[in-house]
C-alpha cells in the first residue's frame, strides 16, 4: 500500500510490479504519481509533459554552444599551420 501525496487516499501497488521512475494515477483524485521508493513503496508527484520538454529544451541549447567551442578548436589548429 502507498499512498497518494495529492489526496492522502491509499493505493494498492505491488512493490514487485513497479520499479522506481514508474508513473501511475491515483484513483480517487486522478493525479499523476511516480514511484520514487521500492521499499516501502513511496509516491510523489509526477512531473508534467510539458515540464521535461522544457528541460530537453535547455540541454539541447547547450549542446548548440558546445559546437561553437568545436569550430573555435578548429581555428586554433589554422593560427598553428600559419605561424610555422
């Protein structure tokens, strides 16, 4: 049994069914709860869709300056070729 941070209802989950990151919702209140412990089973929260896209967003900008630095490497390697 866990029960739902949302509502406090109690939750029928068997802690052999589920493994820690799995999403569930609560029956009595309809909220979207994630398994955040094995033992005993623990319920939090789940985030929303829309906030994980978000944060995809964020690393994929990141990526777009790390391939600026590349293009910086690539330069330094021309000024080496120029100076000898």
């Amino acid at each position: 049994m866990a029960t739902c941070p949302e509502c406090d209802a109690e939750i029928e989950v068997d802690e052999f069914d589920v493994d820690k990151g799995d999403q569930l919702s609560c029956p009595e209140c309809g909220s979207n709860l994630e398994v955040v412990g094995l033992s005993p089973i623990e319920l939090d929260i789940a985030l929303d869709d829309d906030d994980e896209e978000e944060d995809d967003d964020d690393v994929d900008d990141d990526d777009d300056t790390g391939d600026d630095d590349e293009d910086d490497d690539g330069d330094d390697s021309e000024e080496d070729d120029e100076g000898q």
